[in-house]
C-alpha cells in the first residue's frame, strides 16, 4: 500500500521502472486506518511471550485509536489492565528522539537534537555548481534559526553567484570553489548538536527578575540578529556564567542624553533608540522619528502612534489590538510631538513651575495643563468658541512639527491665501511669529506658484536699429502693413476697400494708399503710386503678421508672393531668457489657468546683442501622449522655480528625439 513505480533514469530511452517504499509511514493517505492496525499488529508482537493475555486483548479490541474491553465486575482486574496496556503501549512507541514539527526532540533530556551526519555524505556527493548551493541551502531545515551563522554563509555564497555569469551546472572555481570546500568542512561540525529546551533550571524559586538582551550586526551582504533571555535569581545568581554578563547597574536617563550627545558628533542616519522613553513626560521623540521624512502631519502621526504601541507590548503595557490606528492614538501621538515646545520654551517651564514671571509668560499669560501642554490663555475665556481656540498651544517657529501643521491648515483651506491659513492655525496653535511662518510655507507651496506665479520679467529692450536713428531723406526705409476693410459707396452699391500703410522708420510719417482688394495687383499698383510721389525707398519692412482676422490669410499669400519678395526686406529675430532645465507653466490665453500645461525649457535662444529673449521647451501632446518641442517668448512663460534633475532630464530627451520632425522643427513666424 505504501509502494510506488518510478522511473530509475528519466533521461533514459526507454525509462527503466523502479519500485519504491516510504520508509516511514505517512499520515493522511486513502490506506491509513489499515496501516495504523498492521504497525500495532507488529510492534505488539514483539512482546506477545511477555504479556500474551493482555496482547491478545488488545488486538482484539483495539479499533483505529479506540479502546473497547475491559474487566467484567472486577474492579482490580481492570487497572491491571489499564497498567499493563499503559506501559506495554509506551514500549512500544517510546524512541529517545521524536520528530515534533520536523525537529528532533529528546524526551530523557528535554533536548533539541540535529545530526547532520545524512546532509554531510548529501554534501560530498553534490558537484560543486551553483545548483548544489542552492539544493544544499535548501536541505537545512532549521526554523528556529540556530544554524543561521552557516545557512546565511550558503545563502550570501548563493547571492554572489546569481550577481556573477555562472550559469546553474558550470563548475566553480577560484574563490567561490574555496568558499563550497569551506562550506562542505564547516557541515561536518554540525554532526550531534544538543540544545536545552528549558529556560530555567530553578523552577521553585518564585523572586527573579529577567531581562532581554539584543544584539544585532549588519553588512552590505547580510543582517542578523540575536536575542538572549538573562534571568537573575534574588541570591544574585544568574543563569548562566557570570564572566558572560555584565552586573553593572542599568544606564540612568542623564547617562543616556550624554550617550546620545557622543552618537550625535559623528551622526549615522539609523542611530535612533526607545531606551528610556517616557510616554508621559518630557521625551525627544525627534531622535527617534525625523520629522522631515513627512510631507504631511497625518502621515507622522501614524507612524508615531505604531511606535508608540509598539513600545507598550514590549513593556507589557495595555494597548489597542486592532490594526488600524484610532483616534485616541493619534491624540497621545499629536501630544507627544507637541511637548518639544519644552526644547524651546525651558526658560519658560522653569519660571511658570517657580512662580516667577518673565516678559513671555506676562504678556501671553501662559500656564500649563494637565497634559504639562504650555497654552496661552487670553481674554476670550467667556466666549463660546471651543478651548482650544480660548487656550491655544504655544508652539516656537522653527520646529518641524510646527511647519507640518502650518501646511495641514494651507491645504484644509484650499490654498486660499495667508491670512486664511493663519485663520485656521489660530484655532488651536499659537505660533510664534506666526505671519513670517505662514509667508515662508506658502512661498514654497508648489500649488500656489502654479496658480498666482508672474511670468518672467520681459528682457531689456534693444537698441533700435541703425534704419531707425540714422540721418536719411523720408521713407528712405519704409514699413508696410494693410488695414480695414472699410465700406465704400460706388455707383450706389457698398464696396469694401482696404488701405495700405506706409510709414517712414525714422521720421515716422505716413502715406495711405486706398486699395479695392487684397490682391497682388492691388498692391503693385499702390505701391507704384507711392513711389511716384515719395520715391523708391532703399528698404521695405514688413511684419508679415495678421492685421485683422478676416485678411489674414489673404495678407500672408500677398507679402509671401514671389513679385513682392523681391522688393521687401529680411526679417529680424526675437528671443528670450531662461535656464535650461526649468520647469514653467505654458501660458495660453485662449484657456483658463488651471488648464495651462507645464513645460520643460530646453534651450536657450539670444537674438543678436546677445541678450535672451526665446527658448524651446518640452511639453507633453496631451491627445497623443508623446512629446513635443515648441519655441516660445519668455513672457509666455511662467517660472515655477523648479528644475528637473540630470537624470530625469536624460530620460525625457529620447522622447523627444523621436517626436516627429515636422513637429519638433515647427517655427513660428519671425517678426522684421
């Protein structure tokens, strides 16, 4: 019942069928209530020639685990039964080790037993390959964890080869070949390891104290840790050897703060303690939790109330079992945080528990509470507000707790300005120069910047051109532009006409010329008229730009046409200054401001005195997804006073690389 076929060598062809048996007869399977009677049957026949009688009773009368026999009318009769059975099952059954959850334990001694003398002979038959390291580990059970200082050995020999380009069956060598021998000579040491399972050796004596010892190591390869259990009888004894562990009195609070100020001249990031807290009095919670590690209140009052359970189950202290954290933890949390006022207000303590005054306690009228919470009491005690608003918390300025909650207030209004945050922190808190603190949080509220932010300052204007200011006859250099439409009667019908402009670039002075239409004609014609009158101008300037909508295309397909081309001149350039990297908001005007989209400037653009006056920036297409370039003015853009980080900046460029070229060249066009 307990026989299986398999194959001898599956890489075979074709597979030889082996039989196979369990040597040990497991728990669970479909033949089970047979098998359990066939063991009796044969470890009771052992001693049948000792005790036939009682052997042949229970052979007969035993059903799975069930007894049914006895003694009829005799009372001793049935306990020399119930003897006999007693110690003849207990013979049967009894072995110096029993496995107990797949650990070996001595029932004589009370022991923990592990012999690995099986893994040893496993170990030498394993080629040295990163698969045997992995089988090997693998194979120690140990769930306790007393064979750590070699499992985590095997397990960081493991690590180095999954980090290196040995494949699964590819022979070792160099130092990982040293570290499996050493590994392999090592597991011959752990042949017969006996651990007591017992605490303590003097079970009647009832004065002892116990204390925990921790110890723990760390490295860039593994972490490990280890507790030990020290008890102390009232004689003075203690449990193990006193050359083992020290008897000097425990650190006292005063020792602790000197312990801290050593730590803290050479300042480790993870060098926090909870020895000597004090949940109820004055207590550095700031050494233990770094409040700048928070971007909101809520998330640090969380964290705080987990460790403050935390610190009452280790000293047995009653605390709430749910996981959630409740408000009545968050309360003693924000009660904690708010008693580092005593760091900036001692003086203050001092002269309140004295009885004496100083400028501070006069002028705000301060006390303490019942929670030793410093408050300020005002002249509102009748009004119908609540307490904390008659009696707020005095909190000082620059502590991190007190920017935590000038920003829960910031965004509990909705960013709606100073004085409303200042509003909403004076219902409970009282902070000192509390203005300048608010100022300084909303300066650096992201949110604001987006939303009240300026644009960036146009440049300096430039000098005006040499056609500008030079000492040359009227339109010697000359702009062009058209206006209208204007409506005109002719032979009692309402036409449309335009006016074409020319201007002089120097003394300003102006010729108009009517036209009936946008065409090239047209404006060969009155151009031809204002040259008969005013001359042939050295230059023409046009801005090439829409004059009214309804002209606009009209007036590009005229000022681009091949004929006027010839006769007008280049075109001037405009540009603008930013840093490459900044993020800015797009201003667009067509759109609300909430809906303006965030940019990445890219590059800088300077016209010809070299002053900056455009850029390129990066923006995402929001229908496509993908990005795309832009060129922009400076005063279109507004600065949100961040900057993106090199590599951040490295990610986005191929994105933009591989934008089209047609969108990522697109220029707008370029004023003369």
């Amino acid at each position: 019942m307990l026989k299986f076929l398999w194959f001898e060598d599956i890489n075979q062809d074709p597979p030889t069928l082996k039989e196979y048996e369990f040597r040990r007869r497991p728990f669970g399977l479909t033949p089970s209530p047979a098998i359990l009677p066939s063991t009796i049957s044969h470890h009771l026949s052992r001693y049948k020639e000792i005790e036939p009688e009682i052997v042949s009773l229970l052979l007969e009368s035993l059903y799975v685990d069930d007894f049914a026999g006895g003694a009829y009318d005799d009372d001793d009769e049935a306990l020399h039964i119930y003897r006999t059975s007693h110690d003849l099952m207990g013979k049967v059954s009894k072995s110096n080790c029993a496995k107990i959850l797949g650990i070996s334990w001595n029932e004589d001694s009370d022991e923990f037993c592990y012999d690995l003398g099986e893994l040893v002979e496993y170990a030498k038959s394993l080629s040295a390959t990163k698969r045997s390291v992995l089988k090997l580990s693998a194979k120690v059970f140990d769930p306790i964890g007393l064979f750590s200082p070699f499992t985590v050995t095997m397990k960081m020999l493991f690590q180095t080869l999954c980090t290196t380009s040995v494949n699964w069956d590819d022979e070792l060598d160099g130092k990982a070949l040293t570290a499996w021998k050493s590994l392999v000579k090592d597991l011959q040491a752990l042949s017969d390891i006996r651990v007591p399972r017992c605490y303590f050796q003097r079970l009647n004596e009832l004065f002892r104290t116990h204390e925990i010892h921790g110890f723990c190591d760390v490295s860039d390869l593994a972490f490990a840790a280890v507790v030990y259990l020290r008890t102390a009888h009232s004689n003075g004894d203690i449990e193990e050897s006193k050359d083992q562990w020290p008897v000097d009195p425990q650190p006292t609070s005063k020792d602790n703060d000197e312990a801290y100020n050593e730590v803290m001249k050479n300042p480790h990031p993870i060098v926090h303690s909870l020895s000597g807290i004090s949940l109820n009095g004055s207590v550095h919670i700031e050494r233990i939790l770094d409040p700048q590690r928070y971007n909101t209140k809520t998330k640090l009052l969380r964290v705080t109330a987990l460790v403050i359970r935390f610190i009452k189950k280790t000293r047995k202290q009653p605390c709430t079992l749910s996981p959630e954290v409740n408000a009545d933890e968050l309360k003693e949390s924000e009660k904690l945080w708010i008693r580092i006022q005593s760091t900036d207000f001692a003086e203050e303590i001092e002269c309140i528990h004295n009885g004496c005054m100083n400028s501070r306690v006069n002028q705000l009228g301060l006390f303490v509470d019942d929670d030793t919470i410093i408050r300020w009491d005002g002249r509102i005690g009748h009004s119908t507000m609540p307490d904390d608003a008659k009696q707020p918390i005095l909190l000082p300025p620059k502590q991190e707790f007190t920017r935590l909650i000038i920003r829960e207030a910031h965004e509990l209004v909705h960013h709606d300005g100073i004085r409303e945050t200042l509003n909403c922190v004076r219902r409970k808190y009282w902070v000192l120069r509390s203005r300048e603190s608010v100022k300084r949080m909303v300066r650096r509220c992201v949110t604001c910047k987006r939303f009240e932010a300026k644009p960036f300052a146009a440049a300096k204007e430039p000098a005006l051109p040499s056609s500008r200011v030079n000492d040359e006859p009227p339109f010697s250099n000359t702009g062009i532009d058209f206006a209208g439409p204007l409506y005109a009667m002719a032979n009692r019908e309402s036409k449309k006409v335009y006016i074409c402009l020319f201007t002089c670039a120097s003394t300003r002075a102006v010729h108009l010329e009517l036209v009936p239409c946008l065409s090239v004609s047209s404006f060969l014609q009155a151009f031809r008229r204002f040259v008969s009158r005013r001359g042939l101008p050295s230059r023409l300037i046009t801005d090439n730009a829409k004059t009214f909508k309804s002209a606009s295309k009209e007036a590009k397909n005229i000022l681009r046409s091949s004929e006027i081309q010839r006769e007008m001149a280049s075109r001037g350039k405009r540009k603008q200054y930013i840093a490459v990297g900044d993020v800015v908001v797009l201003k667009n005007d067509s759109t609300p401001r909430m809906f303006w989209k965030l940019a990445r400037v890219k590059e800088l653009i300077k016209s010809q005195d070299g002053v900056i006056r455009a850029a390129k920036i990066c923006v995402v297409n929001s229908g496509k997804g993908r990005v795309i370039e832009l060129r922009r003015l400076i005063q279109h853009l507004i600065p949100l006073e961040l900057k993106l980080s090199p590599d951040t900046e490295n990610d986005v460029s191929p994105a933009v690389e591989s934008a089209p070229k047609e969108e990522s060249t697109r220029q707008r066009p370029r004023r003369s």
